[in-house]
C-alpha cells in the first residue's frame, strides 16, 4: 500500500464523486491530505508536518508501535467473534474492570461510541421498563437514529427538527455560560433541580423516565465541567424516578482527564454511573468499543429473552489492540503526563487569557482543554469568526485546533496523549501571534466597525463581528466531533 | 500475545464474570476456544481442526495473508478519521462503485451492518419524509434500537414486544415454507401484492411508506431464495407509495452467490435498489461496512442540514483491508469457487433429499445454502431437534454448521469463500453418516413414538419430536447471525 496513489486534485474529484456530501472534511477550501502519523504529529503528501492538538482517538500517539504489533500479530493468528471462547476478549475485561468501581462489572463490546451508547440506552430501557430520557442541552451521544433523538447538537442543526416526546433536554452545567455560574452559591445543586424539574414534569404527563445521560465532561457541547456533585444529585433525583445514570466516556475516558482514568470520577469517589459507555481512545483508531453495567442490569436484558451479538464487538484483534493500549497508558504513564502537561497548558493559556481579552475563560481537566473566545467579557458575546479564523491561521503554521461548542467559539484541546511542554508552547505561542497581530489585521480588513459600548468596555480588539456578511459559516468551517 | 493464556475453565469463569449473559457463545454446554484461524480452518486449544462452514465474516478465509499484510502496513503509517483526505477511502469507493450498477455512485463509510442499515433508514426518512418501514417476516437487520424495531427475528423473542406502529411485516416470500410456493403459478407477483397491501392499509391509517428493506437472500430467515421479480414488482409498488428500496447484503454480498457478485442481482439487471448496505465479509472480520446510494438520495440527505461524521468508518486502515478483500477475491477467482464449489454442494446435498426423508428442501446460491429438515413432507413439520443433533454430532466431527430460520431446522452453510469440493465431500459424508445411524440410534434412545399417520406417509425416520421432553431448546443452542 503506498502513502500516495493520487495527486491531491484527484483525490479531491473522487472525493466529490463517491463518498457521502454530508461527509465534510477538515478545511473545506483547502483540505489537508495526510499519509502518515506519529506520536502526536501527522504528516501531508509533501512531508509537512502538522501538530496533532485534536485527535483524542489516537489516544497513545498515532500508530503506536506497541499497539501496531499487538492487532498485526493477532490479525496473523485469528480474528472471529465472540461466539467462540477466547482469552483476549476476557482477559481484557478484566483489565478493564479493573479500572472501574466494583459494581460496574459486566462488559458489552461494540464497534463504535453509537453503538455503545444505542446499547446503553436498550439496557436502561429493558431495565426500568421506561422509555423517557434526558440528555444535556448540546450534547452529541452519537449518529445512529436512536442517539440523533438525544443529542441536541445535532438535531439542533435540522431544519424541520421536530424532538421526541420521550426525549427531555436539561440545562447544559457550564459555569462560564449557563443559567447557574461561578457567582452561584450550589450550581450543582441547581442544575441537578433543572433535571428533577424535567423528571416532574414528564410525570405529569403519564411518561416515566428510563435514562439520564450525559458525557462526564462535554466535549462537543463546548468541554463544559460540571460541577462536583453535580452528578451525585441527579442521580438521586432519577434513581427516585426508577431510571438509570449512564455515563458517557467515549470522549474523555482513559486517563485523559489526569487525575482519574475516568472523567465521572471527578465527581468524587462517592459517585457510581449504573452503565458507563467507551469508544474513541479505547483502540487507538481501531473501531472498538464498551459498555460496561451492574450485574443487576446485565441479568433484567438477560431476562428480556432476546440474545445479544455483535458480528465484530470483542474480536481477538480488537481486545488484543484494546490491552496494548492499557499497557502503553501504564508504561508510558500517559495518565500522569496529561496531568503535567495538561496542567502547564492550562497556566498558558491562562497568561493568554490575562494578555487577551478576547479569551473569556479557560477550563479543563487533565488533556481536555477549552479556551472560551468572547467580544465582550460580560456579555459573553461569542467570538465565533474569531476562533475560525485562529483555527484557520494555525493551520497555516500547521498546528490542527478545533472550535466546539454551541457557538463553535470555543477553542478544544484534546491531543493524544504524549503531547509534551514543548507542544503545548508551541501552540500557545502561535495563538498568541495571532491574537496579537494577524488577528488585528484579519479584522481590520474583514471588519469595519466597533460598537461604542464595547470600546467603553476597553476591549483593545474589534468586537462586533456579522458572520453573515460573507465570511464562511462556522458549519462549514470545521466541525469536530471527534 | 499467547495464543492461550488461561486454561479453557478459567476462560469459562471470566466470561460468566465479566461478559453480558446475553452474549450467547456456541454450544454452551461444551464452547469452542478456538487460538488460531486459516482458510477454512479453525483451530483449538490443543489442536484439533474444525473445518468452519458457517463464517461468511472470513469470506476470502481466517486471517489471508494479503489481508492481514494491508492491515499491517496501513496501521504502521496511518489511522485516522475521514475528515483528512485519503486515497484508500477514495479508491475503496471506486473500486466499489465499479462492482456495482452506475446510479449507485455514494459511498458512507461506518463500522458495521448494523450501523450500515441505520443510515439505510435515515437516508430513506430524510428523502422520502416518511416514517414507515415495510420488513420482511424472519427478517434480521442489526442490534441497534432502530433495526431491532423492524427485525421479527428478533422483536419475536421478547415476551413483551410491542410492534412499533410505523413496522410492517411482509410475508416471507419462501417458496417451501411461506404462503406461495413452487406449485403457485406466480409467487413472485403474490409475494410483491402482499407488500402493496401493507402500503394500502397504511395509507388507510395516514402512515406513508419511507423504506422496504430485505437481504437479497434471507440469512437468519432461513436461507430463503426470493423468485426472480419479486424485487423489481415490490419496488414498483414502494416508488409509487414514494418509498425506497434498500438491499440488505450484509450476509451474501462480495461473490458468495458465485454467478453474481451481489445478490440482488440474481432478480435479473433491471432492478436496482436504491440502497445497498454492506457489511459481514466486506473487511474480512475487521469491523467497517458501507451504504451506497444514488446521487438524488445522497443530496437530499445533505440538504438536511446534517453533518454525517463517522469517527471510524472509512479510516485508511478499514479501506487498505477492504482493497485487499478485493483483490483477493479477484486474484482466487473466490466468486467463481463460490460458484464451482456451491454448486457441488448443492448436488450433494440433493442426493441426501433424496436418500434421507428429513431433508425436505435444498435451496441456495453459490456458497450460501440451505437444507431445510423436515419430519413429514407434506405437513413440512419442522425438524428442528434433529438439526440440533447434527449440529452437535458435527462438532464432535470437528466441522461448525449452525441451524436458523424461525424453526431453527435450517442447516445453514455459508462457509469462507476458499471453501473446497473436499470440504464439502467432508461435511455431506458426515451428515449422511448421521442421518443413516447415529441419529436413529438418537433417536431411538431419546423418543419413543411415531404417529400412525407419518408412518403411513412411508417416512422412514421418526418424526414426531417434543422438543419440551428434556433436550435443549433451539434457542440456548445454536443462534447463528453471523
């Protein structure tokens, strides 16, 4: 297999002829071609080579010789399902379990984070006998039709949306945007009522409420951390109601966040999701991923009576990739270096922060890290031109950021994990040329006018940008999912 | 990574522990560990071969040696999401579109059938702007929320199923079994106007039509061969009610049928469906699969104003194994082996019908066939706790066949694609040989009685079997969606 069969122009042409147009690359008008990809760095046609400052399902590196070796050896030896017995598959769940609170002990394995978060949802609905679920406002759980329901971020963008009766959407717990802020005395507290309101009120329409789920930081929906506690609180409120708390990891599990292997830990050891779902990171690029659930909850989809298979979930070359990845997390102490590096990153962009005004927050655990782009530090104005047109400008220096969240405004930081100091200067030092100089000339080209009160506010930059006015939309730009 | 960590009841222990009791595993009072894969071979433990003539996932054989060297290699340089151009995607897509009619010319990469047939059906939603879905009775499409909602196969199973609304089930249009058969003067014209009734009556409801969906051939169903032309009158009808046509070819696309290289093709070259989707066999046990549409439907899909990202599907590594799926199937003529082989299977396995009453029907196409087993020829009294004991007395002969079909008395073959006259020589020899002697002295030893009438019927066999007097139920036996 060679790097490159076809110029770039061609590869583009066929691109357009038979791959899906709802499939949108990275960088629309220039789109990057890459053919190889190390640790955390990726590399076009021509051999430039790009900072990776994006793609957590390279979780320990791209192409990791470790995890390389493990699928290519088992692939040489067997790759079947799981109707036969084989030890990768439970010697991996016992890994894996391992790594979670005792009570979370039985394994699904699936191909996807949709097919992890579809099974999440047919366990809790086999198990409480209900059919309601609640999600947080802007989250994505996924794109098979079952998840499209619960994830605002993408029916949001729907024309003719029209949401499910069964589907309750809560306030998103974003301390820097939300309802309830830092200034709140008990955020968690408040937001957690936001959901018991939800519960309430589906009650008095005769539903009942199967599920709560919600990723244990957000990732798409802008890295919003919720607030300690935060989860315990709802949990009360819908294991009263008879439903089940499911945790969504598929972004932020495996030591991303430092200080735990998993990101709902944060919420404190008192805290246990009833079913956490895996994907991304779990095969370093290879389609795997996990369920995992109580006993209790295994036995009532047992007693359903109807089996569960899945033709590749738990493949001998799947779980054989998935150990190589938690012996390369272990060896490398990959974990730790997301607490240190994330850490040092964090006070970066915090010093940018304090330079720029137009960086309105700074939040994040461990190697998931968001920069919140604001006009107008009170108003919270988005800055959503602004942080395309960074993204665009790193790209350029080659370094791979992204915007999310519900105003794509929020710069995301979620690399694999051997991103080292060096990378995290580099990049910050880049964003901060940009939002020292080229920035300024971008919007004195592109923009003309400033409001009078937002000068008064002593915003040193121009403030009010009309993204309507010929500049690319923030959808078309760069959407990151990933 | 051994191929053998734990001893065999170690292995069993774990799972019990840490793998979902809904994960059935074959021949659960004695499961197979199977370390090593070649060809059409398994390997166990200690050795012994199996000769596998059910895994339709190896297609091109367990872990081929051009397949498993693309994996390699492309794992070594890159492995990463579609949103970067890449030539393996793009020439995977061509080298698709060319095996198949001009219109379908769009491509989606995802991870596997199931997620293939949900985007089936969110593709027909979002073109036609109608709900309904129109199965087939027996019929399987996936373990998401979505697919078991119009999967009978399995939504027959829960105690409490609750047939969603906007689900019709056609009948199955088996021509041994079903309503119309071989002695109808036009079952294909039936089968299709039992569908237009369905259309009908929904209409009378307010419903309108959005898909039909059938396997070109029917896999769990009961290795059903639908008469030529059905397809083309049932997709006259759901055109004219404004719904589309998707093909399953999950289980039998790729060559199996051996004169095609899909399935719905054996309905003659004027029908195309309007989706297609892959799956099983496409990357040879590693997880990907595909859906391909036309233009119109593609770009209506678009307008909705979605984004489709799959953070898997279509990765560079899935699309290197794909090519070299192809390749391989080109390169061994696997499509006309299929073919050669198929057919002698076929022969052999007519002679058994005619030596052995119990074989009622043989059916099939290429290398997916049917031996349908049945305890009285006219009643057509399914014969399921015989093919349960061949099954058994198979894999104490070392070969893997599985029974299906709603009464599980469907001896199933749908082996890797490499699979040779000796092979099939092998597999007839044994059923012969138990059908001849063991299973009359099963069958002496386990029942006592025959019906004056089946005797009269001049069955040589017993044939009257409660399978409620101790033996094992099909379902705990042998469950073979594979």
């Amino acid at each position: 297999m060679t790097a490159e069969m076809f110029p770039k122009e061609k590869t583009i042409d066929l691109r357009k002829k038979h791959i899906g147009p709802s499939c949108k690359v990275f960088f629309s008008h220039d789109p990057i071609k890459i053919v190889r990809a190390k640790g955390q760095y990726m590399y076009d046609e021509n051999g430039v080579r790009y900072l990776d400052c994006i793609n957590n399902v390279a979780h320990v590196g791209h192409s990791h010789p470790m995890v390389v070796k493990a699928g290519a050896e088992q692939m040489e030896l067997l790759n079947t399902n799981s109707r036969f017995l084989h030890d990768n598959l439970v010697q991996y769940a016992q890994r894996l379990q391992a790594t979670l609170p005792e009570k979370l002990s039985v394994c699904y394995f699936v191909n996807s984070g949709s097919e992890a978060n579809d099974l999440a949802l047919r366990l809790a609905w086999e198990y409480t006998g209900h059919k309601d679920v609640i999600t947080l406002d802007n989250a994505y759980h996924g794109h098979v039709s079952s998840l499209i329901n619960i994830s605002p971020y993408k029916f949001h963008q729907l024309a003719n949306a029209e949401q499910s009766k069964s589907v309750h959407v809560a306030l998103s717990p974003d301390l820097y945007r939300g309802n309830y802020r830092q200034d709140h005395p008990d955020p968690a507290t408040a937001y957690a009522d936001d959901v018991n309101n939800l519960i309430q009120k589906a009650h008095e329409k005769g539903h009942k409420v199967g599920a709560f789920i919600a990723e244990s930081l957000q990732s798409c929906g802008g890295q919003v951390i919720p607030p300690a506690g935060y989860f315990q609180k709802v949990a009360q409120h819908v294991h009263q109601a008879g439903g089940l708390f499911i945790a969504d990891e598929v972004q932020v599990g495996f030591g991303r966040v430092g200080t735990h292997f998993w990101a709902f830990q944060l919420q404190g050891e008192d805290f246990v999701p009833d079913i956490v779902t895996m994907g991304k990171p779990i095969g370093n690029g290879h389609p795997m991923s996990c369920v995992v659930t109580t006993r209790e909850v295994a036995e009532a989809f047992k007693n359903s009576g109807m089996e569960y298979f899945n033709t590749f979930g738990g493949n001998p070359v799947s779980c054989a990739i998935g150990l190589a990845v938690l012996d390369v997390i272990e060896k490398e102490d990959l974990q730790g270096n997301a607490l240190r590096v994330g850490g040092y990153l964090m006070r970066l962009l915090e010093q940018q922060k304090e330079k720029h005004p137009l960086v309105g927050d700074i939040r994040g655990r461990g190697l998931f890290v968001g920069a919140e782009l604001v006009r107008d530090r009170v108003k919270l104005t988005p800055a959503t031109a602004e942080a395309q047109d960074i993204i665009y400008k790193l790209k350029e220096q080659h370094i791979l950021l992204s915007a999310d969240g519900p105003h794509r405004n929020v710069l995301k930081f979620k690399p694999p994990m051997c991103f080292s100091e060096e990378d995290a200067d580099m990049v910050v030092e880049k964003i901060d040329e940009i939002l020292t100089g080229t920035l300024n000339k971008f919007y004195y080209e592109y923009y003309s006018f400033f409001t009078d009160i937002e000068k008064a506010l002593g915003l040193q930059m121009p403030s009010t940008v009309h993204t309507e006015n010929g500049t690319p939309s923030p959808q078309s730009l760069w959407h990151s999912q990933i």
